[in-house]
C-alpha cells in the first residue's frame, strides 16, 4: 500500500481522518459513492471540502493511486468529484487509480479553487 507523504492525516482538531496506518489483513474496505445529504453537519461539509483542498494540492488534475486514503472519506466524494481513472476499475484495491473531476470539484467546492495555486 503506497503512503501518501506529505498528504494530511486528519482534519485538524477533529477525528475526522484522511488516511489510514497500514492495510486492513482481514481484507479492504470498498469505495462506493455515499449520498451526501443536504442537512449534512458544517463540519462533516468542511472535512470534504478540506480533503477536496488536500487532493487538489497533492496531486492536482493527474490520477493518483488510492494507497492509503481513507476508504470512508473517499467514499462521500467517489463518483462524483473523484473518479476511476482506469477500466477496469477495482474498488478494493489499494493500487485502484483516481483522478479529481476538475470541473465537478469546482462547481461543489469552489472556496478550494479561489486562488489556483497549483
């Protein structure tokens, strides 16, 4: 499983992780897209937005290997603003591609783009 250095860990003040320690032996946890829902709490919309900002810093536009991103978190975001970046495409694989849907990104998480760093 590749570690993402320099990636963070969690959301900062909260338990809300980014990534995870080492690979679940009893087998992986899937990516699936999870529903996000309106009423959602600020913070559980900041740590996506926060963990948008971190990919988008990390690895811009080009796919980038799952490795060790948090399955969980990854999940409210899979299918809509990150993508499989390869067919076929196995969501239980720590090697599975992925790429940031720029556009869908900026649409649902504008406040990360304001400035275009990258």
């Amino acid at each position: 499983m590749l570690k993402h250095r320099g990636f963070p860990g969690r959301l900062p003040g909260t338990d809300y992780q980014f990534t995870i320690r080492r690979g679940n032996p009893r087998g992986i946890t899937p990516l699936v897209a999870r529903e996000r829902y309106r009423d959602r709490k600020p913070i559980d919309r900041r740590a996506d937005t926060e963990f948008v900002r971190a990919i988008w810093l990390c690895f811009g536009d080009q796919p980038f290997e799952r490795g060790n991103l948090d399955a969980g978190r990854l999940s409210w975001l899979f299918g809509r603003e990150v993508k499989p970046a390869e067919e076929p495409f196995d969501p239980e694989s720590y090697e599975a591609l992925l790429v940031l849907d720029l556009d869908l990104a900026r649409a649902s998480f504008p406040d990360v783009f304001d400035g275009e760093t990258r």
